[in-house]
C-alpha cells in the first residue's frame, strides 16, 4: 500500500476530514507506519486527488484525519477491452490495471473464452470494490474510481479516442506507437487463445488500428501490463 485510500462516504462535514474506520487501513496506519496523532501519511482521495493526510485522533477502530486540498495528476483516459480469462487473470487485470492507470473496464466472451468464466464471483461487486481500491492504494497517483463492464458483445464505442487492438502478426508495432499527444485510448486485448478472424473483423470494423507487440503469445495479463507501461 503506497498511500491510504479515502472515500467519499467516510468524509465528515469539513470536506477534507475524514474518519477511517476499514480495518485494514487502521491496521496498516498504526501497525505497519507506527503513526499516532499529529503524524502525516499519503492519501488517495477517491475521484478527487493525491493529498497529504494528517492524524487528528486515534482509537482502537478509527482514525480521524485531515488532508491538504488534493491534487489530481494528469492522466490520460484508458479504456480497457479485455476478452474474458481466468478469473485470477482478471483479478490481477482489474486491480494492477488500475494502479497503472485504467479508467474503464470493458470485458466481452470472447469466442475462444470459457464461457464458465464469464459468471464468476469476482464481478459482484463487493470483490470488485475490493480490487479496484487495491489497485488505486498501490498507485498513489492515479485517484479516479474506474468504470467496470460486462457485455455480451464486443461494444461499439462511438468517441474520439483513439483505438487499438492487440494482436501478433500484423506489421505496425505498439512499442513504436507515439500516443504522448493522446488524452483518450481504447486498447483491445484478446483471452490467452486470441481473438478470432471473425472478431479481429470486427475490432477494424469498429475503427480499431492492429498492433503487435512482437511474434510471441504473451499471456493476456502480461500483454495488458507490458501495454500500459509503454502508455506511462
């Protein structure tokens, strides 16, 4: 955990005070960081910024504190469209893409995914919170609470970002892919067994540009990290 995540529901009157009362965070400020009042530590407000959060009082299961106004980093818009994997695949997707910066979450059964995967727990939304707010923890600089969907089909966008599937045999290369001017992109990432011809069809036309990020078949969380860390 690189900073304390503050939610909105735990705000108290003052907009920048707020009560943490989630076990492990308590835990984590007194036990692992060894604070006590007075102390400063690094806060993630959710949806707001990265502030500075000082201890205002302390008890056995609440910690009340104050922050500086935040600051929200500059970050570009990422949609994710992930063909549906194993659910520990997911899990790691879901929470490491968000600390590098995911703000939405797209995932579609794939023609070659196990459909069985499809209705797995982790989509409830307690497991989902509990991800998503690991993932921003971990950041300490992306804040945004990202965007989650499930849907029967691959969606079509109708934005302006720039979109882009990943696939193996095609010419153009995503580590030579000059996105620095780019506020918003839609990256498309198949299952381990790849999208379909008919599917890859479709991404086109859907307005999607191929990228390969060499000949090998990467696992689909590993491509998805390797993808974000060029976008950082």
């Amino acid at each position: 955990m690189n900073s304390v995540l503050l939610l909105s529901q735990q705000q108290q009157s003052d907009d920048l005070t707020f009560k943490i009362d989630t076990p492990y965070r308590v835990a984590h400020i007194k036990e692992h960081l060894k604070l006590t009042i007075g102390d400063s530590f690094k806060a993630n407000i959710v949806n707001r910024g990265i502030a500075t959060a000082s201890i205002l009082s302390l008890t056995e299961k609440e910690i009340v504190v104050k922050t500086t106004t935040p600051q929200m980093m500059k970050a570009k818009s990422i949609h994710l469209v992930v063909g549906i994997s194993r659910p520990p695949t997911m899990k790691k997707i879901l929470e490491h893409g968000t600390s590098l910066g995911v703000t939405q979450f797209t995932f579609v059964p794939a023609q070659l995914s196990e459909k069985s995967y499809f209705t797995s727990k982790i989509y409830q939304e307690e497991q989902l919170l509990e991800l998503l707010a690991l993932g921003l923890e971990q950041s300490a600089y992306f804040s945004n609470w990202p965007m989650v969907s499930l849907e029967k089909h691959i969606p079509s966008l109708n934005d302006s970002s720039k979109k882009i599937i990943l696939h193996p045999d095609v010419p153009d290369r995503w580590n030579q892919f000059d996105h620095h001017s780019l506020n918003k992109i839609t990256l498309a990432v198949g299952p381990e067994r790849g999208w379909t011809e008919d599917e890859i069809s479709r991404f086109k036309d859907l307005g999607y540009h191929s990228m390969s990020m060499g000949s090998s078949r990467l696992r689909t969380e590993i491509a998805v990290f390797s993808a974000l860390g060029h976008l950082l």
